[in-house]
C-alpha cells in the first residue's frame, strides 16, 4: 500500500511539473465545445481541475475506506477481547469444577480407605480370636492326650495312681 502511494505522489510531482512547464499552452483560449453550447475558455485549465478533482476525490474515498476499515478492526478487537475474557472465566470455572470434583473423590476414595482398613482390622481381630481359641483348642486337646498317655504309662508300670494291681513278681 505504501508503494501506490508513493507512485500516485511522484505521478502528481510530474503532473505538476508538466503543467508549469506547458503552462503558457495550458491557459491558451480555446472554443469548447459542451453540445448544447460553445464557450471560449482554456481547456488545459479545466482538465488540469478536473483531474485534481478526481485524485481529491479518490484521496478522500482511500481516506474513507482505511477509517472504516480501522473502525471495524477495533470493533472486532473489542469483541475478540470481550470473547477471551469470557472463555478465561470459562477456563477457570472449569478449574474451579475440577478442583472441587478431585477434592470430592479424594475425600470419598479416604472414606473408602478408612472403611476398607476398619473392616480389616475387625477381620483380623476376628481370625486372631479365632487362631488363639484353635490355639486353646489344639493345647487342651494335647494336654488331654499327653494325660491319656501318662495315665497309661503309669498304669502299666503300676505307679502310684494306676488302677491296675502291681505285676507279681515271683521270686
């Protein structure tokens, strides 16, 4: 863009110069001719005018366009901004969600932990009164068969609490 305006500046210098220099052509009197009527004037000056006219008029139309065109690019920054906040504040209530839902399942998987172990420790309570009582069984149980046994010993060897007599010994 800056390129055509800096070729449009030099083409008007060169206009210029071209007008100076062709001056005393350009102000000659000339018949002109507009079909409904013929007037003396110079023809060099009104189309030097007129094509002023129209490189103001296309400046002022490029001026036109560039402004609207900067107004636009504002508005839609404004709104481009406006949509970033949003999505930011979106960002962050998901965020915000997704701490609280982590923060809910670490406290239910901490409950069920906490249950888990509890229940364990019940369970464990239970086999070790269950492993001490088959303890107290089996001891029992051995105690008996280890009486049982002595008794027998004792009787056949006819000791003191035996119920059999004594084996007679014959001399």
């Amino acid at each position: 863009m800056k390129i055509l305006g800096i070729v449009t500046l030099v083409a008007l210098v060169l206009l210029g110069f071209f007008a100076i220099a062709n001056w005393s052509l350009l102000v000659e009197p000339a018949p002109l001719n507009f079909l409904v009527f013929t007037v003396q004037g110079s023809l060099g000056l009104i189309l030097l005018f007129t094509t002023l006219a129209f490189v103001a008029l296309c400046a002022v139309y490029a001026l036109s366009v560039r402004t609207t065109a900067l107004v636009e690019t504002r508005r839609h920054l404004k709104e481009l901004e406006a949509q970033r906040e949003l999505a930011d504040k979106a960002e962050a209530s998901r965020f915000t969600a997704l701490a609280t839902q982590l923060e809910q399942e670490s406290t239910r998987l901490r409950a069920a932990i906490e249950a888990s172990r509890a229940e364990l420790l019940v369970r464990t309570e239970t086999l070790e009164r269950s492993v001490a009582k088959s303890l107290d069984e089996a001891t029992a149980s051995l105690a008996a068969h280890v009486g049982q046994v002595d008794d027998k010993l004792n009787r056949m060897e006819g000791g003191p609490g035996s119920r059999l007599p004594p084996p007679k010994l014959e001399m």
